[in-house]
C-alpha cells in the first residue's frame, strides 16, 4: 500500500553494549530515500545455540532490559515476527557462537582437541537455527556474523581453531542461503593468510 512501506531489521544474538552495538549501526546506514528502518533486536545477551531454541534468554531471566522484548526462546519470537512480518523484512543478522565456544573452551581445560571435537554440534545446532529462519523468510537476506578470537595476540594457539569454526560456519550459512561475514581478518591479520 502507498505510504506504508516499512522495513524491519532483526538483530539475533548479538548482546547490547550500552544498548548499541553493530544492529544499530548497520541499521543508521540503511537510508530508503525518505525513510529509516525499523530495528526490530531481538539480541539476547548470554545466548547459546542451546538457549536460542530452548529459552529463556538468560539477560532477561537475570532481571535484565533487552532491546527489544520477547516471551520464550528467541527462535520462536524472531520466526513468530519474521512470519507475521512476511515480504516487510528486509535484513536479519544472526550471531550466535560465542557463548557456546566459550562453555565448551572452559569444559576442555585447555585441550585443543577436546574443543575442536566439541564445535560441529554447536555448529550443527547453527546450521538447525538457520534453516528455520530461512522458512520464516525466505525473501529476506540472512546475515551470519562469524566466530572471532577475544584472545589477541594468541593467534598460533587459538587461530587455527577459530579458522576450522569459521570454515565450517561459513558452510552452514551458505546451506541456508545465507550470506557469511568473517570478522577474523580485522581481529587478527594473520588470519587473512589462512582463511
């Protein structure tokens, strides 16, 4: 309908840093001649694979505001808006490893295979998350922000783990028509070498 359009950008699991963060600034950028969006962000700090589809958040269960508020797990509301929202949504970016790596990093006490072995289910839980917002969506583009190393400087150590999570993430997000994004090259150089 004429003077109707909107665009709805949905930000997952990316969590809030003074409630800003890469949601907001991708959404400043996307000027439609007469018009901003409408950031629709879901992002839930302390998300794992796990939580995302089995709820409930853990920022808000622990008392805590979200961007934009939600009941249950943060799949269902983001397929229950994507739905209700069909051909109006535009752009919905997903990032959504890092607690995951980090719970199983802290379980493996330091043995890289040990982490390595323990990814492809995360992965695998990604790869699940992916399709079903795809279904949701089929006509919006799907952005898969990437696996990036926190630990600076301990590329030889942590690199090559990050690389073989990315590689596989990359492959899961290309399954569900997704366009994969690797932050590892402006974290650390040395990744732009092996990647």
């Amino acid at each position: 309908m004429a003077g109707s359009w909107w665009m709805r950008v949905p930000a997952l699991g990316q969590p809030p840093s003074a409630f800003t963060g890469y949601a907001d600034l991708l959404a400043a950028r996307m000027w439609h001649g007469d018009r901003w969006p409408t950031l629709v962000n879901y992002g839930c700090p302390g998300e794992t694979t796990e939580s995302f589809v089995a709820g409930p958040c853990p920022w808000s269960a622990a008392g805590f505001a979200l961007h934009d508020t939600f009941s249950g797990p943060q799949l269902d509301a983001a397929v229950r808006f994507l739905r209700a929202h069909r051909g109006r949504v535009d752009l919905v970016t997903v990032s959504l490893w890092g607690n995951d790596a980090n719970a199983f990093v802290a379980s493996c006490n330091g043995n890289v295979q040990c982490i390595v072995d323990g990814a492809p289910a995360a992965i695998a839980r990604v790869a699940g998350n992916l399709r079903t917002l795809r279904r949701a969506a089929p006509d919006a583009d799907l952005v898969v922000i990437g696996a990036y190393d926190a630990k600076l400087g301990a590329f030889e150590l942590t690199g090559p783990i990050f690389t073989a999570l990315n590689r596989t993430m990359a492959d899961a997000a290309r399954s569900a028509r997704a366009t994969y994004v690797n932050p590892m090259p402006i974290f650390d150089a040395m990744t732009a070498l092996t990647y």
